[in-house]
C-alpha cells in the first residue's frame, strides 16, 4: 500500500473535519463533539495556530491524520509535543499508516529538541493501548486527566468554583 504522510495546509482542513467527527463516533463521543469546520481552521492556520497537523493520504485521499502541539514539562526543562488525534480510517488500518504517523511525530519531537511526546488513550480502547506499547510507549497507570469545562469552568474564572 503506497501513502504518504505531509503537513496540512489549510485545503486539507474539511477532510481533517471530516476525519476527527469519525473518530468521535468510533470514541462514542459525539455527544460532545461540538467543535466547528471554521474553528479549526483557525486553529490550523489561523493569526495564532494552536495546533499543527499530519494528514495521510492513500491515492490522493486523506485517510488518516494527527492533530499535535507543543507543551512543556517543569521538571524535564523542555518542551514536548503532545498528541491531541491520531485516527487512521478502518479500511487503512493495518497497513503501517498508524506507526508511520507516530514514527514521523517522534522524528519530528526529536528535530525540535523535545523531552517528551505524549498523548492519552482511552481505558477502554485495548487494541490502541497494546499498538502503542508495542511501539515502545510507556501508558502511565497513576496519572489522570483533571478537566475544567463548560458551566464548571465558567463558576472557577469568575470566582465561585467550590472551595
């Protein structure tokens, strides 16, 4: 199977779309999914990127893409990139198109002096979980993501989060 990975431009921003609503649907997380086609553009390519993306593409089609930014750790003393989205469409999995993604995200943490790359999986999610140890990743049992949003978030910024 021939495909090649390359960083988006903003032409690739529907099909991205596209792609990341398929992967809330295979998460079953479309009852949250409330993002837009316009705000990620913006985040893509906008006056001030947020994120930056990899798009795969199989005979000219884009079939899988990472979504990624940078972070920094306190205690390593470097950035690191974080990874928001990998999603690999099912008719392309199997095909080298996930590690190929991951490999050239590494290289990529690598170029730019990175301490770290990392990103979450979710507990439920066993054949991600086994695909990226075997990539040689490390999923740490004692960490949890903390999450502010919506009404939550909104009583913590003006002052009447619970005490």
């Amino acid at each position: 199977m021939a495909f090649t990975i390359r960083a988006a431009t903003p032409h690739d921003t529907g099909a991205i779309f596209a792609l990341t609503y398929e992967l809330a649907e295979y998460e079953s997380l479309t009852h949250v999914f409330v993002a837009t086609e316009a705000g990620l553009q913006e985040a893509l390519f906008g006056a001030r990127p947020a994120i930056e993306a990899l798009v795969a593409e199989n005979e000219g089609r884009i079939v899988g893409y990472a979504l990624f930014f940078h972070n920094y750790s306190s205690f390593v003393g470097k950035r690191g990139l974080y990874l928001e989205d990998v999603y690999v469409q099912p008719a392309e999995r199997g095909t080298g198109l996930g590690s190929a993604l991951l490999q050239r995200l590494a290289a990529l943490a690598v170029e730019r002096q990175c301490g770290r790359f990392e990103w979450t999986v979710l507990d439920w999610n066993q054949p991600a979980i086994s695909f990226y140890e075997k990539m040689g990743a490390t999923v740490l049992p004692d960490w949890r993501v903390v999450r502010l949003t919506g009404a939550a978030l909104e009583r913590l910024a003006a002052g009447s989060g619970a005490a």
